[in-house]
C-alpha cells in the first residue's frame, strides 16, 4: 500500500514560549487524492495545521510526512513548498502590480522553464479556471472572485501533488464562492491532485470525501464534537 | 518583470532617489571634468612649448613662486646636450590692479624675451606686432576683448604705463586669457632679479632627457627637471584639487545612498506581505535577497546613467556661465566608467541591508503582517 499524500504524527506547535498552544498532539492521514476539509471556530489551529503542512512553518514537536518522506529532516523548506504544494490563501495574496500571468508565473521562477514557456503555462492555467480573458489584466483590478481564480492558477503552476487552501471563500460572497469552489474542484479533479481546505463554510465541506473539525488545537471527526 | 513594476510602483519616491544618485553622480562627473579640464589646458600649455624638460624651483609649492636663478640656468644652457634654453617669469594679476570694470577673475602675465622662440610663435597670429621695448605689453585675444583694449591703447599694470602693441591669437586657452611683456620687466616687478619661474630646455637629442635631468637635479637639489607633458603630475595641489573634488562628491554620494537606502527599506517594508507571498511559492532567502539587490541595483543604474547626463550638464552650464576660456572640460571614458561604477556600488550597498532584511523574514509572519 503507497504512503499517504500527508501524514502528520503528534504535532505540536506552541507559539510564545509555550504560552500559547495552537496544535495539541495532531495525527492524521491524508490519502492521495482525498479532498479533506477541516471545519471549526477562528482561532481552533485549522490554519496553523496547514501551514505546518504546506512546509511553511516547523512543528515545536511531532513530525509531517509529505509522501513518504518527513519534512523534518528537510532543511530546505523552500523547494518543498514550490514542488510539492499549492497554497491558496483567503486574500488570495497576488502582487498587486503584477497581471494575473505574471502572478501566475511567479512559483515558476524557481523553475528551469523559459520565460516563454511559462508564460505558455501561465495562459493555460489562467483558460482552466476560466480567466483567458483577463491574463494581461493587473491584479488589482480584478474582482475578488478573479484574484482567488487566478490564485488557484498560481497554486497549481509548478503541478504540486498536494493543494492546500485557507479559507478560499472567506473573503467573497457566497455565489462567488461556490463558483471558486466548483473552478477549484474542477482542477483539482484534472490534475488529481490531493486537496486539503481549511475552512466555514459548511458548503466548502459539502463535497469533500472526508470532514474533521478542528478544536483548540485538536482534529477530531465531525461526529464527535 | 518584478524588479521594474515594483519600482514603477512608486514612481514619485524612485524618480527621488534616483535623483539622489543623479545628483552625486553628477558632482562626480562635474568636477572631476573641470579638474581634468584645467590640467588637461595646463598640460597642453606647457607641451605646446616645444621644450623636452622644464626646470622649476622644486622647493615652493606654486610654479608662480618658482625662482631658478641665473648661475643654475647658465648651468643647464652650457650642459653638452642641451640645444637652447628659454626663461620665462610668470605671475597672476588680480583684477583690482587692472582697473578695469569688467568680469575677469585674473590676468596671467607672461615675461617673455624678445627674440625668444617661446615670443615669436605668435609672430604669425598677431594683430599689430610683437613687444621690443620694456612699456609695451601684447594681450591674448579673450584678455584683449574683456579689457576692451586694442593695439595702440594704454594698459596699467603693476603701478606702470603699458602700450598695448599687438593682440595675439593662440590654441592655448591660458594665453589667450593672459598678457605678455618684456621678461627683464616682470623679473623686476616681482623683484626676482635675474631668476626665471621657468626653464625651458630643448634637446639636441630628445632621448637625452632623462640624462639632463639626473644631471641638473644632483647639481642643484633643489631644482626639478621635469618632462612637459608631466607638468601637472609634479604638483602636489593637484593631487589636493582631486582630493576636494572627491571628498564634495562623496558627501553628495551619501546623500544619494541615503536615499537608496530608504526608498528600499520602504520598499520592503510596504511589501513584507508580498515577500511572504514570494517565500510561501517557493522562493528561497536568497532569490529575495537577489531582488531587492536587482532593484537596488536596477536604480542606481538608472540613476547612474542620469548623473552622466546631469554631470556633463552642469559642467558645461559652469563654463558656459564662466569667464571664457577660464575654465575647460575634459571627459574621459575612464571618468564615465568610475562614476557608473560608483553608483552601481551605491545602490548595491544602499540596498543591502533592505535586502537583508526581506530575505530574513519568515513566510509565516510576513503573510500575517498588516
């Protein structure tokens, strides 16, 4: 049996000293391909869980196993985080200066790709969540169901085998957001990439393959809250 | 792509640093071309002479002070090697001896012999004729034309009565600015008696040079033999006007740094959610730190490139505003390279420390900076 896409084993991470406990003991498994959401209240670790996920953070104790292989003896968090996962935030986080292309074509700087071809790439990211139109418009003019298109655009240009997303529907409003969610679902469906989202929302959750929520720190299935 | 929008973003605070490097660039190039240009006409002045070595009293700090006495000229005129020698005094007169209400800083005086090769090269280009006698004065045309004087007026100078008896045209700019009178009169002026400011010595054998040299400088210590060409290298004060030149250049440097400097911690500082952004897809520390530098980089090469254009402007503007032919330019690709290069440190050590910083920041805190 292959190893799951994420594998997290008793994580901890404590902020301030210790003073603050955000995750409390987190051990779950991720299988490749699975849409995992998780639920629960502001301030319950959902965020601090993925970022410890998405090797954007390091755990106080306890370990995270991206296919196989644990971060903690990765010293290089950088090339895990632009091979291996897409992040999408809930204020979507594109470089206002830049168009939706460019923004796009961002992750792929660390590529060996030609400017061409990720410009290339870029286009057809853009096609796939349905924004060819709007390629050369600068990020700041566009809507916020746009940004968040063109920010999952972004998460998947390097083709990570794992996306992660924070909140996606967060700052829109709700036919926006199912419309974020089926372009999301959609893509993810074509690369057959894992999803894990982070969110609210009860609609997000609806069409996930398995739903926890998260409470002070600790991941429970939804039953048993 | 990222480094031009994002310093096209705020294009009011890059167009002021770069305008801050602009500036010190300028000073750079301004001054340094005015220097070069002064030493450029003085060392032209004295190759243009003909003469293969000049003596000067090395023990005075200014060639007008330089006093070579008779016995040490005779000395160098019997040395075997030496085909002719011609003496000439020198000095600068100050604008209220003249009285004359014109904008001229100084008048340069030149004490010539009559008969004298050094007098009769402006035999050709003269307008009225040479001096013979101890009251005529001859002027250069630009000294001629801010003393409003021609050929048959009067001059006074040095509590004496000059007639004016020709005005002459040259290539060198510091004679077509001065006045040129009897030798014996400018040495008894400056009560220097028989001495000469200047010794200058033509060669049977111009290779000989350095043989007449070594020669004149053992038997008396306390002159120099110098090459005309190498005039200016043997003064000390132009070494100090290099020094000024690049001590006001500096401080204006700083202050273009300065501006690097705080136009790229803003810069950072404005887009720490961004940098977070750039960290969270990949980027590694010093992929930011490579593009704050390029930015850094990116202005002071613009910059640079507009301090040329505000050096050479203002340099000129100076001469062009100046009492003519008191001034000149000299550019060299030498001074264009140091001043590029200069600014290109400039912006890479004004952006070092902005970059530093964005290349320390945690993805995790700068994407929950506000």
């Amino acid at each position: 049996m292959s190893d799951p896409a994420v594998r997290t084993v008793d994580l901890v991470k404590q902020y301030e000293g210790g003073r603050i406990h955000a995750l409390n003991g987190v051990s779950v498994d991720v299988a490749r391909g699975e849409f995992f959401c998780i639920m629960g209240p502001s301030g319950s670790g959902k965020s601090t869980f993925l970022h410890l996920v998405g090797a954007l953070d390091r755990p106080t104790s306890g370990e995270v196993w991206l296919n196989g292989r644990s971060l903690s003896s990765e010293r290089d968090l950088d090339t895990v985080r632009a091979w291996e996962v897409g992040f999408i935030f809930q204020l979507h986080n594109l470089l206002p200066a830049l168009t939706s292309a460019e923004n796009v074509e961002i992750p792929m700087v660390v590529s060996k790709l030609r400017r061409r071809e990720r410009r290339r790439r870029a286009e057809e990211l853009l096609e796939s969540v349905g924004l060819s139109h709007r390629r050369d418009a600068v990020a700041a003019k566009l809507s916020g169901g746009e940004r968040q298109r063109v920010a999952i655009a972004r998460a998947l240009a390097n083709s990570p085998g794992l996306i992660l997303a924070d909140e996606p529907t967060g700052d829109v409003d709700s036919k926006t957001g199912e419309q974020i969610m089926e372009t999301l679902l959609a893509v993810r469906r074509q690369v057959a990439a894992t999803l894990i989202v982070v969110t609210h929302n009860p609609r997000v959750a609806r069409d996930a393959d398995r739903v926890m929520e998260m409470l002070d720190g600790r991941l429970r299935s939804s039953g048993q809250l | 792509m990222l480094i031009l929008k994002n310093l096209l973003r705020r294009k009011v605070r890059s167009a002021l640093s770069l305008m801050g490097i602009a500036i010190g660039i300028g000073a750079i190039v301004s001054f340094n071309a005015l220097g070069q240009g002064f030493r450029h006409a003085l060392d032209a002045h004295m190759r243009e002479t003909g003469a293969q070595l000049l003596i000067i009293n090395k023990t005075v700090q200014d060639p007008a002070f330089s006093r070579v006495l008779k016995e040490e000229q005779d000395f160098v005129r019997s040395l075997p090697a030496v085909k002719n020698v011609s003496v000439g005094t020198f000095s600068i007169a100050a604008p209220r001896g003249l009285k004359v209400k014109t904008f001229m800083p100084a008048l340069l005086v030149y004490g010539r012999t009559p008969g004298d090769p050094l007098l009769e090269k402006f035999r050709a280009n003269i307008r009225g004729r040479l001096i013979e006698g101890e009251d005529e004065i001859m002027l250069g045309t630009v000294a001629a034309e801010n003393l409003k004087l021609e050929p048959g007026e009067t001059l006074e100078l040095f509590r004496r009565t000059f007639r004016v008896v020709g005005v002459y045209e040259s290539s060198i700019s510091f004679e077509r600015i001065g006045a040129i009178l009897c030798n014996v009169v400018l040495q008894k002026e400056l009560q220097m008696g028989d001495a000469a400011s200047i010794v200058f010595v033509y060669l049977k054998d111009t290779a000989a040079w350095e043989r007449v040299k070594q020669t004149v400088e053992s038997a008396y210590p306390n002159l120099a033999a110098i090459r005309s060409e190498e005039f200016t290298l043997f003064y000390d004060q132009f070494e100090y006007i290099d020094w000024y030149v690049w001590i006001i250049s500096l401080v204006s440097l700083m202050i273009g740094g300065l501006g690097v400097l705080n136009t790229m911690l803003m810069n950072v500082s404005e887009r720490t959610r961004e940098i977070g952004t750039l960290r969270a897809v990949g980027w590694s520390r010093g992929r930011v730190l490579g593009l704050i530098l390029s930015e850094g980089t990116m202005l002071s090469i613009a910059g640079g490139l507009a301090g040329l254009g505000v050096g050479w402007a203002a340099a000129e503007g100076f001469i062009r505003s100046a009492p003519r032919d008191f001034f000149a330019t000299r550019y060299s690709p030498e001074l264009f390279a140091v001043a590029m290069i200069v600014a290109l440190v400039l912006g890479l050590v004004g952006a070092l420390y902005p970059a530093w910083q964005a290349s320390r920041l945690s993805p995790i805190e700068a994407l929950k900076y506000e």
